[in-house]
C-alpha cells in the first residue's frame, strides 16, 4: 500500500455462516484503522449481522445470484440503490473477502483505486504469483487455514493484527425483553432448562432426520426436565411442527423469529442447541450458546462453528450422524453448564 487507505471498500456477499466468520476480520480492522470510513458490500441476511456488531461505517445490501436471489423485488431494489451510491463514491481500497460474479459487478461500479483479495498483495498480486510458484516448485503442502483465519490473514498485508480468533456477537436489550416476554406467555419459568433445537441447514443433504432431533428432545426432556424451544423458520415450518407434536404435551415451544436480533436474544436464553450445520448454528457459538452440530464431513473443515463449547460430530452422509453420539455431547455440555453456572452463584 503506498499510503494508509481512509475509505475502504469490502466485498462480501456471502451468506449467514461465511458473514459469522467475517466477524473477527472485520473487527480486527476496525480496531488498526480506527479513523477509516469502512463500507461493507453484503448479502441481504449477513448485512443485518454486520449492522447489530456496529464496527463498520455503512453496510449496503444486495441480492445473490445463488437461488435467483437478486430477482426478487425488494432484493432488486436495494442492489440497484447499492450500485448508485457506490458509482458516486471514491474508495482507496476495496478487499476482496468473497469473489463472485456479484462482486466483479461491485469492483466494476466501484473503481476502487486498489484492491485486495485473499492470496493476493495490492499492489496486483505478482508477488502471491511468486511465492505461490516458489511453493510448487519446492512441494511443499498446502496448509489447512479455517476459513475466519482465511479472512484475518488476508488483512495481514495491511498490518492488522488480530484482536480476537472466534466470531462474537452480543444481544440487544430491546430483543432481549421482547423473548422474556414471550417465553414467559408461552409459560417458560426463570431457571428452566432451555434446549433448542434448529432443523434447517441449507439444503436436503445436510438436515439430520427429524425424527433423531424429537428422539433427542424426548431424551433430554425426561432425564433433565427440559424445556424444548423449536426454532421454525419459513422452510422449516412443517419440520418444527413435526418435531413438536412427537414431543410431551406443553414441553416444548415453537418460536418463528422473522428478525435476527430476536434469534440472537433467543439463543443466548439456551443452556445448549442441537442443530445442523448452518448459518443460525454459527450465530448460537457467537453468542456463547453451547451446540452440538451434525456435520456432513469426514474431518475438521474450513467452516467448522469456532467456539470453546462446540462440539461437532460428523460422518460422511448426514444420516450416518450417530443419535447416541449427539446425545452424549448433548449431555457433556448440559453438565459442563451446569458446573459454570453453580460456579458462578
């Protein structure tokens, strides 16, 4: 960089769980530069994520390609007034956090006068070239990063040093009342042992059987005397209902939160959530919720949840997720939870 850059752009249109794992990155900037004007360029979920953490100047929306996204009305409309406003502004610096055609539009509206991309040096990445062929020539292996460590190290290049590892996020007070209120109309007590369970993931292949979440709910239910809170979103809607009505009468809650905050302010009241992997399983670690995550993976991925009390347990086809072993990680972190809190009294 030939100069320290005052307003900077960042592309990062992605969806909820590669927007978590931005935060530690763009927190982390915002800390070295704390005078910059930084913009963020998001998808429609992950700009109201980036808005509730307050550590960027100006967050503009815009819709994906990925499931016709962009096509939809209010999606077309804020992409358009995105492009208008970023014609009409002069960046330093625009870095490059997730490529894609979307973001080629961006970069081309835009004109920043450098750019920034992971693997890349800003001044046009002949130096990456270099030591990417030094590698090759050398054999030597390529280095499993996670992809939040991705993010942080692309900031390197820039002098950023990371001031936290995991994503965080924090609830907001109003939301906060607003779920006491209703947990409490749908008859929660304080000091009730409060398991969620959120369904979805992203597609077919990734959702763990219903019938396992109501076995484990049913499990938990009876040897802890839980209080089961159902998270339904619009695709999860007959999948939530299923899993309750398998459930003991008037043990269990279905809560359909149209706004992420009230998600947030909901999963912080948890002693633990049971969940697939997924963008809402990321935002519970963030706030600090235990979760156990059925993962379709054979290994430690690049988009593993980050957090002190995660616990992953995968296997190759999502129905192969053993329940036994869901249910004694379950267990595990109910009873680590448990000591905390008596710790703390």
């Amino acid at each position: 960089m030939n100069a320290t850059p005052q307003n900077i752009l960042i592309l990062h249109i992605a969806g909820l769980e590669e927007t978590v794992l931005a935060l530690p990155a763009l927190r982390s900037l915002r800390s070295h530069l704390p005078k910059a004007r930084i913009t963020v360029v998001s998808g429609i979920v992950g700009a109201e994520l980036i808005r509730l953490t307050g550590c960027v100047d100006r967050v503009l929306a815009v819709g994906r390609f990925r499931r016709a996204e962009i096509f939809g009305p209010q999606a077309f409309y804020r992409s358009a007034g995105a492009l208008r406003e970023l014609r009409d502004s002069a960046y330093d610096l625009a870095i490059e956090f997730q490529s894609g055609s979307e973001s080629s539009i961006i970069l081309s509206a835009s004109k920043p006068r450098e750019r920034l991309r992971p693997g890349s040096s800003a001044t046009g990445g002949v130096g990456a070239l270099i030591e990417r062929v030094s590698d090759l020539l050398a054999n030597r292996p390529q280095i499993h990063r996670h992809k939040a460590h991705e993010y942080l190290k692309c900031l390197e290049q820039l002098g950023v040093r990371p001031i936290e590892s995991e994503p965080r996020l924090k609830t907001a007070r109003e939301s906060d009342e607003a779920i006491d209120r209703m947990l409490q109309k749908h008859g929660a007590r304080m000091g009730d042992l409060l398991v969620g369970i959120h369904p979805g993931a992203g597609s077919a292949g990734q959702r763990w059987p219903t019938d396992r979440f109501a076995s484990i709910a049913s499990r938990l239910i009876n040897n802890y005397d839980a209080r089961v809170i159902v998270f339904s979103g619009p695709r999860e809607r007959a999948i939530a209902r299923r899993i309750a009505k398998a459930l003991p009468a008037r043990s269990s809650i279905i809560l359909r939160l149209p706004k992420l905050v009230d998600f947030i302010s909901a999963t912080a009241r948890l002693s633990l959530l049971l969940a697939n992997h997924s963008g809402p399983a990321h935002v519970a670690a963030a706030v600090g919720t235990p979760v156990v995550v059925a993962s379709v993976s054979a290994g430690a991925s690049d988009h593993d949840i980050l957090g002190s009390r995660v616990e992953h347990i995968r296997a190759p086809h999502i129905e192969m997720v053993p329940e036994e072993e869901i249910y004694e990680a379950a267990c595990r972190l109910l009873k680590i939870n448990r000591a905390k809190f008596l710790g703390e009294r």
